[in-house]
C-alpha cells in the first residue's frame, strides 16, 4: 500500500511540474537580415529564444556562403520560440510589419538577393490563417503593396554560430552600429510608448 501511495504521490508531484511548466511555441520568418530580425524580436517580453537560420528553398544543409550565392533558395529566417500566454502570435505577426519594409521585393534597404526576401514559413493551419489576416490588415495601412511570400515550412536550418546573437555581440562592427542599432533604438522607443 506505501508503494502504492508513493507512486500516486510522485505522479501527481510529476503531473503538476509539467503543468507549472510554460508552453513554448515556434514562429518561422524572415524580414531582410537576419541579424536585424534576431536583435528585434529579442526585444518583446514573451519571447524565450531568437535562433538565426534558413528557410524557404530546396538544399538541404545550406551554408552562409551557398545562401550569399543564390544556390540554395533559402532566406535568411530567425526561429522565434515564444511563450503563448505572454505575447500572441497575433502579437509577433503584427510586429513583423513594422520591424522590416514587406513591400520591397528580395531585399531590405541595401540588402539586395532573394535570401533577404520577406517570408512567413507557417508551421501548421492556424499560423498560416494568422499569417494571411495581419498580412491582411497591414496591406490596409501600407501604401504599396506587400511581397512577402507566405509558405509551408519544411525545415529550418540553423545558421553558423558566428551569426547567432550577432548584433549583441558585435554592437561596434559597422553594419550593427549604422543599420541595426538605429532600428533597436526606434523600436525600443515604440515598446516603451506602448507601454504607457
């Protein structure tokens, strides 16, 4: 009988540690750099992890230097792993439209190819749902017309090393100094005015 009660004990101890636990979902996108995406969305509460990566094309395995060739069909994406009960994925689609330019096609300002196209990679029916309203309601507000591509994703890539956390640990390198960080500054503005 102890062993009985013992076991029913930890089953419940377990049960209640895997509810305690917060639930993690992904989001796949990609919206020029990846090293300016990655820096913007570590700035909304409710995000767990920012991964730079590649998504979109065709080769399996792809490298920075095989994405910059235009051989693979990839873009550079991030893997948002977010906290559903702390920020929507409502909340992340509405924040894409405003962290990169949806209308210019296969670049972002001076980037130019098809790696730094503007693409959401859906995981499932609902995100693609998501993803096609707020695609929806931003067009209503935009002045021209949004290009970003809206597509099943099959595998995310996961980028060099050197690429991840870049703009947080090369803040002096001169793409971070003169592109990223006045966006992260303007956007932390925003946050904040959000908040009031």
């Amino acid at each position: 009988m102890k062993s009985l009660a013992l076991l029913t004990a930890m089953s419940a101890l377990i049960l209640s540690m895997n509810a305690a636990e917060p639930k993690t979902e992904s989001l796949v996108l990609g919206g020029g750099c990846f090293w300016c995406t990655e820096a913007a969305y570590e700035l909304l509460p409710g995000v767990k992890s920012v991964i730079s990566g590649y998504a979109g094309g065709k080769e399996p395995n792809p490298t920075y230097e095989q994405i910059c060739a235009h051989t693979t069909g990839h873009a550079e994406v991030i893997k948002i792993d977010f906290d559903p009960a702390k920020v929507s994925l409502e909340r992340l689609l509405d924040y894409f439209w405003h962290v990169h330019n949806p209308t210019q096609i296969d670049g972002q300002g001076n980037d130019h190819g098809p790696q730094y196209r503007s693409i959401i990679l859906y995981a499932n029916e609902a995100q693609r749902e998501a993803a096609t309203k707020s695609r929806d309601e931003a067009a209503k507000v935009l002045r021209d017309p949004i290009v970003t591509q809206i597509v099943p994703l099959t595998k995310f890539w996961e980028a060099e090393g050197y690429h991840q956390d870049y703009f947080r640990r090369n803040p002096g390198q001169g793409y971070c100094s003169f592109v990223i960080a006045p966006k992260i500054k303007k956007l932390e503005q925003q946050l904040q005015a959000e908040k009031k």
